[in-house]
C-alpha cells in the first residue's frame, strides 16, 4: 500500500504544480521565457483532449507519464523560486474547479487535423 500512496502523492504535486505554472503564466512578475513555457505546459497538461490518445497502448500514456511532467520540470526550473511557492500556495489554497483549456483543445484538434490533411494530401498525390 505505501506504493500506492507514493503514487497519489505524485498525482496531487504534479496537479498543484499545473494550476500553479496555469497562475504564474498570468503573473506579470514572471520573466516572459518562463511564462511561454508555463503556459504551454499549462494549456496542454488543463485540455481536455491528449495530443496521443490513452487508448493507442503505451504511447497514449507516455505524455501523461513524461511529456507532461519533463515540461513541469522545465518551467518550475525557470520561474524565480519565490514566485513559485507563493503560486503554490495559491494553488493549494484554490477552491474553485481546475480550469480547463479549450485553447489547448483546439490546438490539438488543428494538429489531428492538419496531420489528417497531410495523410489525405500524401495518399492523393
């Protein structure tokens, strides 16, 4: 059983490391590189829709299980250490739903489709 809980410990950081880059991307005290970053992490982490999708075996969860994470190391390593632990706290402190984002949506959406144009344009030609 501690292994289980060493796992839901892990879940529970990395959603209040997620909403806290999503509220550090919107701070102004952020320098610009480390909002770019938190912020795409954010958007991708927060949509609702996988850029590989859970049901292909193993790839679809190899995003949720390091893409998603790697990029959550790359931005905390970037914001001033400060900053993070009041966004932190914000996070923890948070009592509205996680914020979801159809931005990120749609950017996957273009991408399936701009990947499916590009198949149909390849088969065709």
């Amino acid at each position: 059983m501690p292994a289980f809980e060493h796992v839901r410990q892990w879940a529970r950081t990395l959603r209040r490391d997620v909403l806290a880059l999503y509220l550090a991307a919107h701070d102004p005290r952020v320098p610009w590189y480390a909002k770019a970053v938190a912020a795409c992490v954010a958007v991708y982490a927060l949509s609702p829709i996988d850029l590989i999708p859970d049901f292909i075996p193993i790839l679809g969860y190899l995003d949720d299980l390091v893409l998603v994470p790697l990029g959550i190391w790359l931005a905390i390593r970037l914001i001033p250490p400060s900053l993070l632990e009041e966004h932190r706290q914000a996070a923890l402190e948070r009592h509205q739903p996680r914020p979801m984002s159809w931005v990120g949506a749609a950017i996957i959406l273009s991408l399936w489709g701009l990947a499916g144009g590009a198949v149909v344009w390849w088969l065709t030609h």
